[in-house]
C-alpha cells in the first residue's frame, strides 16, 4: 500500500463544480474538515457561494488556505484565482480515482461516479485511466420521475419508493420459472417495469425506476471488469444516499462475487480527490 503523501503546511481545499451544486471540502494534515454542498442556478454563483459559506462555516481565515483546488464541469468557467489565493484545476477522472481510494487501503478498484451520468475510472496502484461510462445516473432518475411521477424533487421520489413493492413493478425469474436458473435466484430481476400497467401505484414506479438505475450502474461495472482481476467497486456520488443501495448492491455482489464499497463521505470523494492531487503532488493545471 503506497503511502498518502500529506507534508503540506496549511489547509488544501478541494471543490467539485458542478452545473447546480458545488461540494466542497478542506483537508488539514489527514482530517477532513466538515464537506459540505451548496446549489445554485449557474457554477460560478455556486463556486463562490460554496466557499464563504465553507470558510466563514468553519472559521478559516484566507491565511490557513495554502491551495485551492478545482475540478468538476464548472471548473471550466473559472479563469482566476479564487479569492487572490493559490488556485488550480485537475483533471475530474483523476480526482475521483484519488478520493475513492483514499483511505480504502485497496490497490486495485473501478470507481463508479454515479453523477448525473455514470462514469467508471480503474485504479491500480499510482495508475488511474477512466475507462468509460453509461448515461444512466442522477439525471435520470430526475428525467423519468418528472415524466411518471410529475415531480423532480429527489426526496419525494426517494418517500413514494420508501413505499413501493418491487415485486408489483418488475418480472422477476420467478414470475416466468420455479426454480433457480444457474447464477441467478428467483428474486433476480428478469425485466425492469416488465409488470408496470396503467394501474401501478406511483410508489412502486418510484422504487422501479430507482431500482432499474442502480442496477444497470451495478450490471455495467461488472461487466467493465470482466477481463480483469478487479472485483472490488467504489461507490461514489449522491446516488449512494439512496436507501435502496442498500439492498440492490449486496444482491449483485452475491450474485456475481464482487464487492460494492460506500465510503464515508462518498458524496464528497471527488472534492477529497480534488484535494490530494495537490497534496499527492500530482499533474493540474494552474489557474492564472
């Protein structure tokens, strides 16, 4: 296990743009001080939000900033240093390979960023490549329940599907076989929504189309490792506050032997990695 190399003087600030939320984090020597998130109608108003409110929240004075470091879509609309104060940009695939693994005390893993999209990038050791991803995420969970569920609002979705019955809205094997097909146990999904009709319950469409995300996210990154040794994926991303990931990973891991693994601060990894390309002394650009 390589070591973190964190001999830095003061506070490194990590912040992932995004197009509606910034997150933002401070590593002081090996703690992470207090991630938080804000959102906003465009990145910048977001970015400069996001940092008052970070460093008035934690009483950090500018002179404790030794760097900032940005990454995220909305990096690219911030051409100046934040503040006056030393800022930079790296690379976001790179940033997510370091923050999930941070901390893990695993050398080989396939990071899956569960965004708007999903994006999966592979580590092995100092090697971090991105090797590819699905336009399946956050995006569109938000896109169908505006069209099924008439609403957008993430934790009305997450309160119906709290309520919903899978079984009501999904074929599963045992809806077409009375037994186990080799790998795959009865309460194995067949088809996602093939039992939706006219007559399903808003709550089981919730928990339908929660389910038939996180399931092609997990399907896809095992998939991905296929033709390698990799069996251990690092959930990152808001996605992994849902409460189903809770039951949909562990079945995929029993049914494929893989191990899905959801850091503490997993909304917030790629702020973290962010971060620690600074303090790792990896390749970013600086912003002038």
């Amino acid at each position: 296990m390589r070591k973190q190399n964190l001999k830095v003087m003061g506070i490194v600030i990590g912040i992932d743009v995004g197009g509606s939320t910034t997150k933002i984090v401070g590593i002081d020597g090996q703690e992470i001080k207090s991630p938080m998130f804000v959102r906003a109608t465009d990145p910048v108003t977001s970015l400069f939000g996001a940092f008052g409110k970070y460093l008035y929240d934690n009483d950090i004075p500018l002179s404790a900033v030794e760097k900032v470091m940005l990454t995220g879509v909305g990096s690219a609309y911030i051409n100046q240093p934040l503040y006056g104060l030393p800022t930079a940009k790296t690379d976001e695939f790179l940033a997510n390979g370091l923050g999930a693994q941070y901390l893990t005390r695993i050398e080989k893993l396939i990071v899956v960023s569960m965004g708007t999209g999903t994006s999966f990038v592979k580590v092995e050791g100092e090697k971090i490549e991105h090797i590819g991803g699905i336009g399946i995420g956050g995006g569109t969970v938000l896109g169908l329940s505006k069209l099924l569920l008439k609403t957008q609002d993430i934790r009305q979705v997450v309160q119906l599907a709290l309520k919903g019955d899978i079984t009501n809205i999904n074929l599963q094997i045992q809806d077409i076989c009375n037994i186990p097909l080799p790998g795959l146990p009865l309460d194995a999904t067949a088809s996602t929504f093939g039992k939706a009709d006219a007559n399903s319950s808003l709550e089981d469409v919730a928990l339908g189309i929660i389910y038939m995300v996180l399931q092609c996210i997990g399907q896809s990154v095992i998939l991905a490792a296929l033709n390698s040794d990799i069996r251990d994926f690092i959930l990152i991303g808001n996605l992994t506050k849902l409460p189903q990931c809770k039951d949909i990973f562990p079945k995929l891991e029993a049914m494929y032997n893989t191990r899905f693994h959801i850091p503490e601060y997993a909304e917030y990894r790629t702020a973290i990695g962010a971060a620690l390309t600074y303090i790792n002394k990896r390749e970013y650009m600086k912003v002038i």
